[in-house]
C-alpha cells in the first residue's frame, strides 16, 4: 500500500470537507483523532460482537482481565486503578461477574473489611480464550505495518497519550 497513490478514505474526504469550509483552520488534527477514533470503534465493535455470545461486555472483560494479569486475588481499588473504571462501576461489574459465575469475591484473611476479587475456573477459562482471540484480530489489523513503523507508532501514540494528562 502506497499512501500517495491509495485512494482516499472516509477520514480524508470529511477532513477535506472540514478544510474547504474552514479554510483558515488546520484541519490536521482530524487526520489523526478521527482515525484513532475509527479504529477504536472498529475493534471495540468486533469485541463487543465476541463477548456479547457469553453475556459481558467490554468493562467486565477488562476486570476479568486485570484479575487474569495479577498473580494473586485484587482488591476492587486495584481493579480501578488498573482498569480506569470507576470504583461504582467496579462494585456493580463484580457482582455481575460474580452472578455469572467468572469470579468470586471473598473476605481477606488479614483484615475481614477488605473483599479480594479472583478469577474462578471459568472465568479463567473464558479470558484464556478470548484474549488470544483479541491478539489476533489486532495482529491482523497491524499486518501492514513493518516492524520499525510499528515501534514508531507505538512511540508516536505514547507521546500524545502522555500529553493528554497534561492539559
């Protein structure tokens, strides 16, 4: 693929669009948010599709999945800070979760005011399949990219990920 010569995509005619109307603006921006957008929307459609067959969504596959990365039972704060879901959310996903049968939620030895969150069997099971599920859709999407533009995006994206906390 050639992006000289590639015919133009939907962003590039809006963005064109946007230019034409507002020719005193830099319509630059657009070029770059309106396809990260794009690509966001795609990929969190074709996850939503996936979980939709075992009746979650996107939030609680991220909470399956943070409690899938630990070594050890989470408190629902370290979900939070791992997940960037708010603590109400996490209090109503986890008994959700806990209803379905994905994880269990048990009192901590030490201090029995604290509730620890855990993957049950099948709540393991489900995220051992679909996160390679997810892997692949997203290598497949990345498939045009070499590995050297691919670092480069990853540190392109990083830098402006890191500026949004700052303004």
């Amino acid at each position: 693929m050639n992006p000289e010569t590639d015919p133009a995509d939907v962003v590039e005619r809006v963005s064109q669009e946007w230019a034409n109307a507002y020719p005193d603006l830099d319509t630059t921006p657009i070029e770059v948010f309106a396809r990260v957008n794009r690509i966001s929307a795609v990929l969190a459609h074709q996850l939503d599709r996936e979980l939709d067959r075992h009746s979650i969504g996107r939030s609680e596959f991220e909470v399956l999945g943070a409690l899938a990365r630990s070594d050890r039972p989470l408190r629902a704060s370290e979900v939070v800070s791992t997940t960037m879901l708010s603590g109400a959310s996490i209090t109503k996903l986890t008994e959700r979760l806990g209803d379905l049968g994905l994880l269990r939620r048990r009192k901590s030895e030490r201090d029995g005011r604290v509730v620890l969150l855990e993957l049950t069997d099948t709540g393991k099971e489900l995220v051992d399949t679909q996160f390679p599920r997810r892997l692949a859709r997203d290598e497949a999407l990345l498939q045009p990219l070499t590995t050297e533009e691919r670092s480069a995006l990853i540190t392109l994206l990083r830098k402006i990920s890191r500026s949004i906390d700052v303004h």
